[in-house]
C-alpha cells in the first residue's frame, strides 16, 4: 500500500467476494418477500433537517444525544445522516400528503449512520432493511409486519432466532407504568450506573434495556407493564399474539423489552438469537437483528395529525453473518479464444450466450494454448472453446448431454 494512500474511515466497510454476495442475497430475499406481502418500494434521502430526527427519536435517547452525524451545510443549516428509516419516512409522509395513500405499506433499504465504538456487527455506516404500515391501528397490522420478518428470516436460512415480544401499552399503562418504574428506581439510584441514573429523570423505561450489569438485578425485579395495562391495551395485545400463533409465527414474552426510542407505543419485538446457539456466538455481543414495534406517537412529534404506525428494521451485516458462506457463483460457460484470430467469434459467441440468459465469461488472454486448462481450472460446468482447423473455425464444446443441443441449437 501506498505511504500516501488515505484511509477508510473508522467504522466503514469495504465489502467485498463472499461477505458481498450473502450481502445481496439478504437484499434479494427482502426483495421478493416484501413484494409477496405487497410493500411498495420507498427511496429515501439519506440526509434530512436534524429537526426530523430530533423531534422524532427524542432528545434522550442515545441515537439524538450521542450517536448523529450532524453538520452545517454552506448555507448554515443543521443537517444529520440518518441513523434510521422511520422518522425520514414519516416526514415524507406529511409533506408528500400520502395520507391519501393511507394505509401505507413501505419497504426501503440502504445505509445508515451512527457515531459508535466500532465492533464485530457494529459499524459507523452499516445497512437496514426495513418495512413500514402507516395509517393502520389494527392488530392486524402488527402481525402482518411480524409475519413478513418471520418469513425473511426462515428464507435466509436463518435459524436459532427468536421473536421476543412486549407491549408497553397505550399512553395511560405506559404512564402508570413509568410512574412506578420511577418509583422503584429511585429506591435504587445509588447502585444503578451513571447512565440510568440520568435516564431515570429523562426516560426510566430505558433502564430496562440496559446492557450495564449494575442495573440487571434491579430491572429483573422491576414492576411488570402487565400490572398496568388498560383493558383496551390488554386486548390489543391479545389480537396480536393470536393473531401470531394462527400466522404460525413463533414467539417469547420478554416483559422487559422497551425499545430505545420515545416514539413506541403498544407492540414491541426484536428477533434475537437464542442463548448458546451457533447463531449467538458467531453475533457475539450484537445479538439483536431486527426491532421494531408501534409508533402511533411519531406523526404527532412531526407536527402532522395522530397517525397510527407500525414498522421494523434490521441490519443488513448482521443477517448476512448468519446466512453463512455464499459462495461467488461460477459463470454457466466460458468462452475460450484458442486462437487470436477469432477473438471477434468470441465476443459475439459471448453477446449470444448472455442474451439468451446463460452467465458466461471469456478466456482470451495469456498463452492461448494454457486458456483451456485455465477454463477447465475455473470449474465452469460448460466450456466453448474456438479454434483455428485447417484454415476454418472450429468450435469445440465440454458440457453435460443435455446442454450440448441447447448450446449447439444457440450457437449453430
Ligand atoms: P443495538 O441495541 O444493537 O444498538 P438498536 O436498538 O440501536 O440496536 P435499531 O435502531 O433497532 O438498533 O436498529 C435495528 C437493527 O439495525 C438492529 O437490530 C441491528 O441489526 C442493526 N443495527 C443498529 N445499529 C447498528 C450498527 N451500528 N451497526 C450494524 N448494525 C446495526
Ligand atoms: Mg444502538
């Protein structure tokens, strides 16, 4: 490597070969899974006013306070990369007008930028899928959501991965519940970490997703939202849990679960690797791969009328770790030039393969009498090699029985 040659930035990935490919095969598989539950594509800016995300996420949480890209463009104004979907798409959603569109199923991917300490599964820049249904506040929503991440996760072969599921109820349980989170809490506060400590005044349901260990034996005892839960929230709960198990998706209780953001109401999941599994280990420390939950609060934070709202994302790198090894694929036919005479005859016997759908490479170059052990070397299935005989082309073919006719019938 150059002296002189500048480096990637700290928490960015070149990626590249086999990591590329399970990289793709997750996009695709969101691709034509989202089509079957009939999410429209939505392409997204991947800068917005620091405003959006602000008011959207809230001021305490980790992602505003901590973890934003945020600058001044030349014209002075407070711009941020965004760490998320969710609040881009909901301000699209006001100033686009596509109420009228409601309800809204949406589907987008791409990157995503956060300022963190850069680890295995935990970037700077890293990747999401993500899926959204605007203007719905049925239950039915919620499982549809689920079901469309229960089955991507299945397509990808994914398998030790569970989907916990909590509710934090409607604004009266989340509010009876915060009080007595606060209340037990507060009786704790000189042996909880520093960062609860402050989010016990800011936002007490986030020390139930603390990761501190000083904080886990008194989260494990903390009041139950169960204990809080409106007979409304109770029954939307149930709607979603049975709705679950007639979708045949399985899934775990996990009581404690809140999501880092303000914006949650009612459901909230993540899918996460069972303990001891291979999947857990080969995540280490990241372990969760999608979240998401009910955000029926979030239009509101944006100035626009109570919309209810439910969606997902999860992170492309961490899928594509466990979907395993993609090997790069081999090209159906190589095309070897065995003499330079008809390296033409090649191109256009290359145009003709590649139209007719067949992947196919050609070998024309180095010492034309080592390009077809170089062929066979490469392990295509089928090769085509052309070659000067008694002052004419000649066109000789390795492949299986059944492809010589087709090939032949292509090429003749
Ligand atoms: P974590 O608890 O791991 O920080 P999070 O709650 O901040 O995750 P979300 O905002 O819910 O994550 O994003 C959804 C998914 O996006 C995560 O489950 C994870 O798969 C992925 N993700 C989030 N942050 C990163 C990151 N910095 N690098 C790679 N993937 C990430
Ligand atoms: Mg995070």
């Amino acid at each position: 490597m150059a002296k002189n040659t500048p480096q990637a930035i700290r928490g960015t990935q070149d990626i590249f070969g086999e990591d590329a490919e399970a990289f793709a095969f997750v996009v695709e598989t969101f691709e034509r899974v989202r089509k079957l539950y009939r999410f429209r594509r939505v392409e997204m800016p991947v800068f917005e006013k620091t405003e959006v995300f602000a008011r959207s996420i809230g001021e305490t949480t980790d992602i505003v306070s901590k973890e934003m890209y945020s600058f001044e463009d030349r014209g002075g104004e407070s711009l941020t990369l965004r760490p998320e979907f969710t609040a881009g798409i909901a301000r699209a959603f006001l100033t686009n007008g596509w109420q009228q569109h409601a309800p809204l199923k949406v589907a987008t991917h791409g990157p995503l930028f956060r300022y963190e300490r850069p680890q295995k599964g935990r970037y700077r820049q890293f990747h999401q899928i993500d899926a959204e249904i605007i203007g719905v506040a049925e239950p039915q929503a919620d499982v549809e959501l689920l079901a469309m991440a229960d089955q991507i996760i299945r397509e990808l072969g994914i398998e030790d991965v569970t989907l916990h599921l909590n509710t934090l109820g409607d604004a009266d349980s989340r509010d009876a519940w915060r009080g007595a989170l606060v209340e037990h809490f507060r009786a704790v506060k000189d042996e909880l970490s520093e960062d609860s400590q402050e989010r016990l005044e800011k936002n007490p349901l986030r020390i139930l997703d603390s990761k501190d260990r000083r904080d886990q034996a008194f989260v494990a005892d903390a009041p139950k939202i169960d204990d809080f839960l409106t007979d409304e929230a109770k029954a939307f709960f149930e709607a979603v849990t049975s709705g679950l198990d007639a979708a045949g998706v399985k899934w775990q209780r996990a009581e404690s679960l809140v999501r880092g953001l303000d914006y949650y109401r009612h459901t909230a999941f993540e899918f996460i690797p069972d303990e001891g599994s291979e999947a857990a280990s080969r995540l280490g420390s990241q372990s969760t791969i999608l979240g998401g939950g009910r955000y029926d609060g979030l239009m509101e934070s944006l100035g626009g009328a109570p919309t209810p709202a439910v969606g997902w994302a999860a992170g492309i790198e961490r899928l594509a770790m466990l979907v395993g090894e993609k090997g790069e694929p081999k090209a159906d036919v190589i095309v070897v030039v065995e003499n330079d005479d008809l390296l033409n005859q090649g191109i256009a016997t290359l145009g003709k393969l590649r139209s007719a759908g067949h992947s196919a490479e050609l070998m024309a170059s180095g010492s034309p009498r080592k390009r077809w052990d170089k062929a066979v070397k490469a392990g295509a299935e089928t090769i085509v090699a052309l070659d000067m005989r008694d002052g004419a082309a000649h066109v000789r073919i390795k492949a299986e029985d059944s492809h010589r006719e087709t090939l032949e019938g292509l090429l003749g």
